[in-house]
C-alpha cells in the first residue's frame, strides 16, 4: 500500500480492482457518468470538484484492472459542533456509488472503510454520518453490516419526496454515543428520532 500523500493505491487491492484516490483530471468524467446513471440526485461538477479541493483524501475511486472507474465515494467535513465546550467533528458521506456490474464483490465496503479511515486520521472527524433512502435496502444493510446506526429519518429529504434515513457510526472512542447523537441532532435539522 502507497502513502496517501503520494496519490496512489490507498486502500485494498483485490486481485479485479483497486481503492485509491480520485484523480479530477482523468475521473471526473466517470464519477459524474455513475453519479448520473446509478444515483438518482445528480451533482454538477463544481460540486464534486469543490468537495475534492477541500477534502481530496476522503475522495475515492474503484478502478478495475483495465482502469476503468467502477465506483466512488465523496465525503466532506461539517463545521465542528460545540456541545458546551467539547468540540465535536462530523465526517459525511455525500455520495457513494459501484457500477451494477461490479456490486456483491465488497467495493461499497472496501469504499467506505478506506473514506471512513480518512476522515478520522486525515481531518479528524469522531463521527460519521451519511443520508439513506428508507427504500435502499442494500445499502441500509452494507451500512449496518460496517457499523451504522439508525438515529432517525428525515422526512421528504429526496427531490421525489421520499424520506431518508440519518445514519451514524462512532468512530473515535472520545465521544459517548449520547454526545454523537447530540452533535448530530444538532449539525441535522428535520431529523425525527427513531420511537419518537
């Protein structure tokens, strides 16, 4: 494994593909084609190239043998909350995709470790939170089997009106789960708590 630093393979490499780094010279184009045909919340490009400017190491690419870009995944860090005088960091997953061929081969897993371990260790995010649509059972499921929670869902968070849920996971052991979703309820307006 590369260091991060130098742009290279960052993460696993698994005999079919590979994690590294977005590259907006020779990915953009492809992140956006999969963005497009595979989400159904389209981004123009100066939102992706805006988020990689700011955040560059929690922005990742799967690439197959033949170089071909296979899926994404885009994050960014939240201004920090303050919970009297805790400061509290929030890693957030905008937007990850795998092309339909390549799914069921661990890439939305292997993409979102590698995006959580770079918020924690490159920007020092203690939590990580994400938006997910309640329909979305193959991604509720892959988000729990990494250790999201549910901490609530957001009604007509989608352009089409569907809800989504707020899903979490604690990933420094600085914070308490109690703070996490504190910090949470307050970064995240509109958010109705699970059982209530």
């Amino acid at each position: 494994m590369l260091k991060a630093s130098l742009g290279g393979e960052v993460g696993p490499r698994l005999g079919e593909w590979r994690i590294r780094r977005f590259d907006p010279d020779r990915d953009l184009a492809s992140v956006m084609n999969l963005n497009r045909i595979f989400l159904p919340e389209w981004y123009p490009r100066g939102f992706f190239l805006r988020n990689y400017e700011r955040w560059p190491a929690s922005f990742l690419v799967a690439e197959s043998e033949g170089g071909e870009v296979v899926g994404y995944v885009m994050c960014r860090v939240e201004p920090p909350v303050y919970l009297g005088t805790r400061r509290v960091v929030l890693g957030h997953v905008l937007s990850i995709a795998v092309h339909s061929d390549w799914r069921r081969r661990g890439i939305g897993r292997a993409l979102m470790l590698e995006a959580e371990r770079a918020m924690r260790s490159e920007y020092g995010a203690q939590v990580i939170f994400l938006e997910v649509r309640v329909s979305n059972s193959p991604a509720i499921s892959l988000y729990e089997k990494i250790g999201y929670e549910k901490l609530g869902r957001i009604p007509r968070y989608y352009s089409d009106g569907e809800d989504a849920y707020l899903m979490y996971k604690r990933v420094s052991e600085e914070l308490t789960e109690g703070e996490c979703r504190e910090a949470l309820m307050v970064r995240c307006r509109g958010v109705i708590p699970l059982g209530g």
